[in-house]
C-alpha cells in the first residue's frame, strides 16, 4: 500500500513507519514539525494514497491547560486540515490517533481536541466516505529518546542522573496502564487489515501503580534519586485501565510486560546519557 503519514518523527509515528516499511508498504512521504514541516500544509497539498496516517499531535495534558491555544491549532485545525487532504485527493481510509485519556471522566482540552478529532473523522465517513480506524493509546513508551519528555521518559532519566522522580497526586492509587511500543504497533497493523470504521482502546493490559514504577526504575539503575509526591494535576485521571477486549477480539495479545519494557528502556537510555 502507498502510505503517507504526519508526525513520524515521533515515538508512535517512527516505530510505525519502520514496521510498514519492514512489510513492504511504500511511505510517499511524511509531515512532521521536527523537520520543520507543518500539518496544516496538507490542506492543499495534492498527492495520491491508499491510507493517511494521523499521528501528529500535541500530546502533553499540562502544556494543554495552560495554553489551550496549542491542542486548537495543533489537534483540532491539524486534525482538519489532514481530513481535508483526504477529501481533496480521494484518499479513502484514515488512521486517526485518539488518546485514552477521551474515556476519563476528566475533561480538559486536550481531551476535547482528540474528542472533536474522532467526531470529525466519523462526520467524513458519512459525509465524503471517507473509512477511519478511532486508536486510542495508553502511555505508550519504548526504547526512543523523547523529545516530548513524557513520564517514562522523565523517569529513567532523572534515575540515570539522579534527580527526583516526581509523582503528582495520591502515590496509593495513581495508576497508569503502559503500552510498549512494538505492541502497540501490533495492534495497529492488526487492526488495519480487519473491518473499518472502529475504534480500538490499545494498552499492555497492565494496570501499574506510578510509585511502583518509579521505585522499580530507582533499584534497576541503582540510583540514589528520591520520590517526590506533588499535587495532582487539573483534570488529570489517578486511576487509568483500559478495556482492550475489542482489540483483543481480533486477534491483539501484549507480549511485553511492563518491567521487561523498562529494564530495555534503560538499557537504551544508558548507551545515550
């Protein structure tokens, strides 16, 4: 298949390319800001493919609530624009990359952004037929050095140099339910060759505690790094589990758990502090 993607510079978007490459898709190209190149160029930009991957985002919850301006221009007009493209050009199928967070009783406009995100993709498939798959990942994270510097990240690395590991809001029930990454691209493809117009929910199974895991990295890289408990964050979930039956209905089986992820994320981490 000819496959165009935007943000494949990214953890989910890099891992992704490889594989579909690896398969013997062809990439006619890809929009991503870290090469300087912006999605709303694609509204009219003309270019044939089978399928448009949607990856690029901003995806950082915090930066969101204190300047909503950024998810608007980012996740809502982004989000446009590339439906745009495949009207335009013809192009019939859409991977829309949602987020988990859309299932949380917390509401907050990174969350309204990916909502709007996924209703704009059904609005084009009865509007333009235009086919989408609706993937909502859960802390993804794997061996890639993050620009983004989200959790799992910010935590190998703070342990590696020895700097606080800082978890906001109660260290008793605060839990988050981690995806490795080459899992997650499992499910992906999986999901691309069965039935379109869903939505598939996309983690490890593994609901973790966050002081767990932030005490299992400072005994894996002997660090002398201190928890530090902070005050939960604005509209924040402290309880995240996913139901992935649907994904696990056709055929999506995790095979990384969670500490076998972490201790290859600080392998790969080492080699690069």
């Amino acid at each position: 298949m000819d496959i165009i993607i935007t943000g494949h510079k990214g953890l989910i978007g890099s891992f992704l390319k490889r594989r579909l490459e690896k398969e013997g898709h062809k990439i006619i190209f890809g929009i991503d800001l870290r090469e300087g190149k912006n999605i709303y160029e694609m509204k009219n930009l003309k270019s044939k493919a089978d399928i448009v991957i949607h990856a690029a985002a901003h995806c950082k919850i915090n930066q969101a609530i204190e300047n909503p301006e950024i998810v608007y221009e980012n996740d809502v007009y982004g989000t446009f624009c590339v439906l745009e493209f495949c009207r335009k050009n013809n192009i019939k199928k859409i991977v829309f990359f949602s987020s988990s967070r859309v299932l949380n009783k917390e509401k907050n406009p990174y969350t309204a952004a990916k909502i709007f995100g996924e209703e704009l993709c059904r609005a084009y498939k009865d509007c333009y037929g235009i086919n989408y798959l609706i993937i909502r990942p859960s802390t993804v994270y794997g061996t890639f050095w993050d620009q983004t510097k989200r959790l799992m990240h910010n935590f190998i690395v703070n342990a590696l140099e020895d700097k606080d590991l800082e978890i906001y809001g109660n260290p008793k029930i605060k839990t988050l339910d981690f995806t490795y990454v080459d899992d997650f691209v499992d499910a992906v493809i999986l999901a691309m060759k069965k039935e379109w117009n869903k939505e598939y929910n996309i983690s490890g199974g593994e609901e973790f505690l966050v002081y767990d895991l932030a005490k299992f990295i400072i005994e894996e890289t002997n660090s002398k790094s201190k928890i530090v408990v902070k005050k939960e964050e604005i509209a924040q979930p402290q309880k995240v589990k996913l139901d992935i039956s649907a994904i696990k209905n056709i055929g999506y089986f995790p095979k990384v758990n969670l500490r076998e992820g972490v201790k290859k994320c600080i392998d790969f981490y080492k080699k690069r502090i």
